[in-house]
C-alpha cells in the first residue's frame, strides 16, 4: 500500500524545491558564462566535463521545479514558478548548445557538420510543405543531432580505421543518450525524438529501435538522408570526399532501403550548392526538370 508523506517529508521537500529556485540565477549565470568561452577553451576535455556536470545541475532543478508544480504548498513557496520554468528551460537549451559546440571543437572533419544540415534539413522540410513550427524542429534536430556522442571516448570518435563491435555499440548509443539529454526541456520533446530515431532506416534495419517505412517520424527520414549526403562528400580521416554526384547517386541507390524514396526524389531536385559563390545555398530551389 502506498504511504503519505509525513509532514517532515513534506517540509523537505519544500525546502528542496525553494533551495533550487533560490539557486537557480547563479546556474543560468554559470551557464551563460560556460556558453560564450567554449570556443576559447584550451582543454575541451575539461569544459566538456565541466558542462556535463552543470547541465545536471539544471536537469536536477527542472525536476525539483516540476515536483513543485504538483503541491500547491510548494507552489506558494516558489516566486513566479512559470517565470523559473521558462528561463530554467532557456539556460538547459544554452547548455546543450553549448555541448554541440564542444562536440565541433572536437573533431575538425566536422566542425560546422551541424550547421550545414540544419540547413539542408531546413530547406527539405520547407519543400515538402511541412508547417514552420515541424521546421523549426527539424532544424533543431539537425543542429542537435549527434550530441550523445559527448560520452564517447576521442579514440573511438576520431579513429581513422573500422570501429570495433564493442567501439559500434559505444557509437549506437548516441541516438538513445541525445534524447535523454533533450528530453527535460518539454518545447524540446518533439526535437528528442528526431534525434533518437535519425539512425533508423526505410527497411526496419536501422537502430535504436528498428522502425520502418513511414512509422520513422518525419523529421527523422529527412535529417537520415541529408546526414548521409553530407557524409558522404565530407573529408573524414578515414576517407576521401566524394563529388555531389556521387553523394545524389548513392541516395538514390539505397532509396527504398536506407531512405525515404519521397525524401529523396525531393531532396535530389534541390540546387544544393550557390553557383556562383559555391556554397551552401539557404534557399528551397527546386532544379526544374528538362522536358
């Protein structure tokens, strides 16, 4: 049989919740001054420790918050919950941006990797009529998408040769441990689950949880094709870049199996890169097809 909480429990618990709100400015104030020297840092391994340790400062003060919320006397203890929740949420997201940047400043071969497909997946969502908000998400999902691998060792994430089995199942975890990180913040939910399922493919095949066909959510197939195409004609220590071609023929080869043929009919037919300056385009320029 469950039992009540005893008034002392209850006064604790009180004073846990009033003790993170009381705390929780200088946390958003470590935050903020964590954020804007990541790029400075002269050991990431540190900084990165370092945000790993405030971020579950803040996730330990969302949940004594959240518990607040459902006792009224708690409630009445706490100044402007609604005001904490809102800015708690703003500095968790600082913080997790702050781990993605950590994350670029750990391997040159992608420095700007999510950047590039925030803008691919971006213009990808936008040609396929979806609502600005599911954009927004997708964008975010592509900026955010790799942050689980914080937790894998530089030898396994940097290494120039074939991973191990053990070193693929530290590498298959990063879906599952970027949801978790994204997860506390609510606005961030519908952003936790591209992120987890980005690795899952058309046919079932892909992991965390083996989904197929259209029961991948949206967002997922679109950052699953344009990841791949950026991989494909990125430079890794492993490999050469391969041509824009190469890359769309590649797409259109596993398409059906890897990928959403839909997605990659849409994505194939989209000028990928500004003929005159050679970069990324940020517009969804559709290429018109010949008579």
């Amino acid at each position: 049989m469950k039992q009540s909480h005893s008034g002392g429990d209850l006064s604790r618990q009180e004073g846990n919740a009033a003790k993170h709100a009381e705390g929780f400015g200088e946390l958003v104030e470590n935050a903020s001054d964590l954020v804007h020297t990541i790029d400075l840092a002269g050991n990431v391994e540190t900084q990165r420790a370092e945000l790993i340790k405030r971020l579950a400062a803040l996730n330990e003060a969302a949940s004594a918050l959240e518990n607040a919320h459902g006792n009224e006397a708690q409630v009445e203890r706490i100044h402007e919950p609604e005001a904490l929740q809102h800015h708690l949420e703003e500095a968790y997201v600082q913080m997790v941006l702050a781990l993605a940047r950590a994350m670029d400043a750990r391997d040159a071969y992608t420095e700007d990797h999510g950047e590039r497909l925030a803008t691919l997946a971006a213009r990808v969502a936008r040609a396929l009529g979806l609502p600005e908000e599911e954009v927004k998400d997708i964008r975010w999902a592509a900026l955010l998408h790799d942050i689980g691998k914080i937790g894998a060792p530089d030898g396994v994430l940097c290494k120039p040769g074939p991973l191990t089995e053990q070193e693929w199942t530290i590498m298959r975890r990063h879906p599952v441990v970027g949801e978790e990180i994204l997860r506390p913040v609510e606005r961030m939910r519908g952003v936790a689950k591209i992120v987890r399922h980005h690795q899952e493919k058309w046919d079932g095949t892909g992991y965390p949880d083996g989904l197929r066909a259209e029961t991948i959510p949206l967002g997922a197939r679109i950052l699953a094709v344009v990841d791949a195409f950026s991989a494909i004609m990125d430079e890794r220590p492993y490999k050469t870049p391969r041509t824009q071609a190469e890359a769309e023929s590649e797409l259109k080869r596993c398409a059906g199996t890897h990928f959403d043929p839909r997605i990659v009919e849409v994505f194939t037919q989209m000028e990928i890169f500004d003929p005159h300056t050679g970069g990324w385009k940020d517009q969804a320029t559709v290429r018109r097809s010949r008579p």
